[in-house]
C-alpha cells in the first residue's frame, strides 16, 4: 500500500491509496458490507455509484461463511465478485458489542457467537491470521473497545493491553505472508477515550512501532460530539503526516466535514445504508423521512441537484409507495441513494481541498444541511 | 395495438405486438409487478435482462397508491419509471383470493381490503375505469374466477355472467378515452373451467363481441396438468388467429413450452420472482434450492451456460452465503437469474418457431429440464 498526500488546507488532506486492487481516492467514505455484501445493493451498484473501496467485519466473515469457505474460494474479493479493495475491521469491536461477551485476558477474548451461541475465541495473532484468511487489502489490529463514559484508571490500564495486542499483530504480520498473491497492510488503533494523556501515550507507542496506517477508535460512542472533534484533532497532530488517518464508525454528514478538518482521511459508518433501510435519506437540504405523509404525491426527486440512480428514475411518492408497500426495491433505492450522497459529500470535500477553499465550502454544507427538512418518524 | 404474426410451427407462432410504448415479441413471459415493482428489481434491472413487458395488478394499485395518486403521476408508466407495455389484469382473481369477500351479484362484487378491511365494490365499468386511472397498454375484463373443483352449472350460470360483465367491460371501454396520450387496448378472459361445452360458449361469444385479444382464464387452479394442456388446445382452436392469446397465471418452464406448442403466445406468473425470493433457482437443467449445504464451496455459477449478471459475477457458494445470511442482495440476485432464464426461454423458443424446429427443441428442453437437480427445501 502506498498513500500520497496531494492537496491540504490548513489540517486538511486529499490523497491517494494505492493497493494492488486499485487506487482509491481520500478523504473516503467506507460503505459498510458486514456480511460480504453492502446490505441491499449489488456489487454493480457499488461501482456506478463510484464506491472505492468498502469494509468488511472480520468478526461476521469468520462465523459466517467461515474462514474455509472464504480461502476456498481464493479470498474475499473472488468470492463477493468485487475487486476494488477492501478493509476489514478486526473483529474487536463486534466482539464487545454483538456477542455475549465471555473473557477477556491478556492472551486474547473468548466471546459467544451471536448467531448460534458457540464458543470462540480471538487473540491478536488469530485475527491477523483470519484477515490473512479474508485477503484484506487493509488489516486493523485487535483493540479492547471501552464503553463510554469510562474511568481514567480503566482507560489506562485497557489501553496498555492493547498496545501489548498491537504489537503482538504487528508481529505476526511480519511473520506471515499474503496468501492470494496481493499485498495487504495493517493499521494500528489508537485508543483511550476521552483523556487526552491516554490518548497520546497511545499514538506515540504506536507510531514507535511503525504501522501504514493509523485509526481513531473508540469514539462516537456516546461522548459530548466537541470532545470527539477534540480528540480527533489531538491524536491527528500525533500521527506522521505521511500516512493515511482513519475514524472508525464515524458519521453523519456533519461529522465528517468536521473530522475532515481536523486532517482524517478515511471513513466507515453504516448511517447510509441502515438510515435508508429505515426510509430516512439524506440530502444537502437536510435529511427527510420518506414514508411522510406529505411526500405521497410529490413526484419531485428526493433531491432535485442528485445524479444518483434513484432521483435520476424515481419520485418521493413512489419511492414512500415502495417504502409503505414493504417492497425490497425501496430499500434499494434509497441506500443508493444515500451511498451516493456520502461519495458526492467526499468528492465535493477534495475538491474543495484541492482548490484552496475548504472552510468556506463546508460552511455552506453545514448551513445547508442544518436547514433540516423535518424529519418524522 | 397491433400483432404480427411471423412464424408458425404447428400450432405454435412467434409473433410481436406493437404498443405505444414500443413492442414486445411473443411468445412473451411478463414478469409480475403486483405492486406497481417486479420484486427485488429495479426497472434498470429489468431493462438489462431483456423484459418487454410487465403486468401489474388493479386491485393491489386500487388500494395503494390509489387511483389519484397514480392519476396525478400521469399513469403508471410515470409513476414507476417504466416505458415499456404494461398490462394489468382487471382485479377480479385478487378479489377472488385475497379480500374477504363480501358478495358477488350482477352488478359487481364487494369485497374488503386485505390491507385495512375497508369496503370496496368492483364492477365491470369501475375496473375499465381504474385502468384508464392506471394507464396501462393492455387491460383486462372482469371475470369471475371460480374453483376447482367445480359443478358443470356452477362453471355454466358463472359463466353467462362473465360474459354479461365482458359485454359491460367493453361498452364501458368503447365509451371512454385514453387519459395520457397512449392507446389501451382491452382483452377479454376466456372462462368455463374444465367444461368443453362451456369454454367454446364463452370463446364464441367472446369473439363474436370483438375483443383486441383473448386470455384463457381459471386455469392452474389445481386440475390435471393433462386437462390444462386440453382446455388450452381447445380454446386456441376457437380464438382468431390475427389476435394474442394469453394463458393466465401460468407456469412453470414446461408449462409454458407445452402451451406454446398448443398455440399460446403470452404468459404471467409469479414462479420466477416468489421461488428466487424462496431460494430456488431455475435452471436448464432442472431447479436448485441454494441453500443446500452441497453449495456451500461450490464456486461454479448458478448455471454456468446462463448469461445473466447472477451468472456472470457470483457462485452459488456466495449465493448460498447471502441467503443463509438473510442478505437483501440474495433475493435480488436470484430474482435476476430467474427472470434472465425465463427470459431466455422465450427467445429460444421464439427463434426455435420461426427455424422450424420447435418440437425437437422442445423435447430437448423438456429431457433436461426434468433432470431435475435434486431441491431439497
């Protein structure tokens, strides 16, 4: 993997990474494919929609299909069809929020599977061994997602233990090659809530190790949404300028335009598929909730200056009949939708970045989508 | 509407009709859109397998979005951004098996929705009028579809009404005008279960009134296979040869090969789109139910000489994943392989009527379709 910095406006960055699957273009928006499929759209889809690169979860791949069937298959890529790169999470996260959670020791965490109650355990070496597995163009480290609010003393000693983990995957990804004839590179996580002490022996122990590529994790959990921005400008002064920046599970459209400017580069969230599940989409006026009342004859587009599928084919009044009549297309065309205006929100941003203009530009997005068509629900 | 006829083999012909909204070749299969949607397809999908046509169904548009809705949308073409023919059928047989039926009487038939339980009436001149309000290119008479099993007087006192009610039908038609801006033509339903005697009463008189095509109706309701085949044979007898006939509700692969053979040349069912979102899958050489554990690391296409998006990009293995999964993109992907195949068979069968060779062609058909790959389900 190889990142270049091309444009920066006071924190913030446009770039490129480079992976043997293709290049994709910062700042970026991950749309999330728990399951090996970007939930309700098809890998064409992704691609028109200009999708560059998505997530997956190392924790959902490895109880479903399983580690066999995806290295029988010759990796990820081959077996969802989408060879455009790929990022996987470490599976930490969904271990401490979707499984009943059973240990955690300083070897690793034994946790139930959701699905059907077995047991499993992952530890730093195994996680890198599963994404080895999975063929990920982007590994994460294993980390211990704390909740919020915590205590200082607890973040502390966490964090410790998950520096010890960072370095034990680091290990093991030197120890051990890629299996599917792409190279793929490991990020590092850093942790410690909202303390800003934690926070920083944290970035310095990890950029002493020497990752490619560095995320923020444990925020949007709950914390007051200046202390995130707090944070992330903190931690982004303490990772090198020369490597791609990632907050994990961030955000709205309004977070993101922050973070971008607090210098983050990439981005994962599953507000844009799992909000249009639920009929809610965004647009630059403010996000609306489809299946309103008001919108049953209105035959404008959701968003009149949108070029996605959706608003170049289809009205509010049927996509809310879709939504009312619970049919699988509704879905459809409002994550579309919704992805598309995520990309459009990233592309908009370099853009902007590139032409010397960013703090004005996200001024007028943040007018502009604070004017809030009211959203019922 | 026009139809050409241009080849004929046997009893069975290739033709093409001509509509406002562009042509469509027969033999045809219309994919169902009960709901103003082909289920788990976007109409761009739909484009891309090749369908030409769609029915939609009057009772489920009646009761939502409604008739002024789809009025104000300027028909439902508009409404759901398709520009090919629709047909709808008239409500009749969703009267029949979904609402809770009130009562049938000369005037018409009052039934209850099956959304809200709300009262309604349908009769012959409000269904022509709903599809006026709907705009389809080919609309359907009202009938009243009954049983099987059935009494010969039942099938014979059930049938004087139909006709009554399809000489009402196309009074009431004669007597309005298109609303958008594109010709409708109206086709009558041939009735009479499984009673000769009474099925040529119902063609004789149906021709003689003068309809722009004639569908054969109250079959596939649970008679022999063999009895089916034989109303079909001797109702195409009696239909003019200049006009469409159109098998309603009907079927499965060999059905509809059969049919043809015995001169039929337009097709509905929903088999294709309700058995891909059930997981099984059809195929040249007979159907599959994915989720079969034997597919777990099959990574060979659902039918590797299909050449549909489903085939071309993902293996059953994967496709196995989606459903076991409960994946959106699972209904979807299955949704467009049985369509592609449905799709495929009507062109084969077309190019096989005009070569001359249909009765080989389908007997190889029939032999490798009954090969039946085992469905476990």
């Amino acid at each position: 993997m190889q990142f270049t910095l091309e444009h920066t406006y006071g924190k913030a960055r446009s770039g490129t990474v480079f992976t043997d699957h293709g290049v994709f273009h910062t700042p970026a928006f991950m749309p999330v494919g728990t399951q090996g499929t970007v939930k309700a759209v098809s890998q064409q889809i992704l691609r028109e929609i200009g999708v560059e690169v998505i997530l997956s979860n190392t924790y959902h791949l490895y109880l479903r299909p399983g580690t066999e069937i995806l290295n029988q298959a010759g990796g990820l890529h081959e077996f969802m069809g989408w060879d455009r790169p790929i990022l996987t999470d470490s599976g930490g996260y969904q271990v401490f929020s979707l499984s009943d959670l059973r240990k955690i020791e300083e070897e690793g965490v034994q946790f139930r599977s959701h699905i059907d109650g077995s047991l499993h355990t992952f530890t730093p070496e195994s996680v890198i061994d599963i994404q080895r597995l999975i063929g990920s163009d982007i590994m994460m480290v294993l980390d211990e997602c704390i909740p919020y609010p915590c205590e200082k003393e607890y973040a502390e000693s966490s964090n410790e233990l998950t520096l010890r983990w960072a370095e034990r995957c680091l290990n093991r990804f030197r120890s051990t090659d890629q299996l599917y004839g792409h190279g793929q590179s490991l990020f590092a996580i850093v942790q410690g809530s909202v303390f800003g002490e934690v926070r920083e022996r944290s970035a310095h122990t990890l950029v002493d190790m020497g990752f490619e590529g560095y995320a923020i994790g444990g925020l949007a959990v709950g914390e007051p949404i200046e202390e995130m921005y707090d944070i992330v400008a903190l931690c982004n002064d303490l990772l090198p300028r020369e490597k791609p920046r990632y907050l994990m599970g961030v955000g709205t459209p309004e977070n993101l335009l922050e973070a971008i400017d607090r210098g983050i580069d990439m981005f994962d969230c599953v507000l844009p598929t799992r909000n249009g599940r639920n009929a809610m989409l965004f647009t630059q006026h403010g996000s609306l909730n489809i299946t309103n009342a008001r919108f049953k004859n209105d035959f404008t587009p959701v968003d009149d200056s949108c070029e996605c599928y959706t608003c170049r084919t289809y009205s509010r009044a049927y996509l809310r009949h879709l939504f009312q009549s619970k049919e699988v297309l509704g879905l459809q065309l409002a994550t579309i939708h919704n992805l598309y205006f995520f990309q459009w929100l990233m592309r908009s941003a370099r853009q902007a970045i590139a032409l010397g203009n960013y703090s004005h530009w996200k001024e007028e997005q943040l007018n502009s989508l604070s004017q809030e068509i009211p959203v019922y629900s």
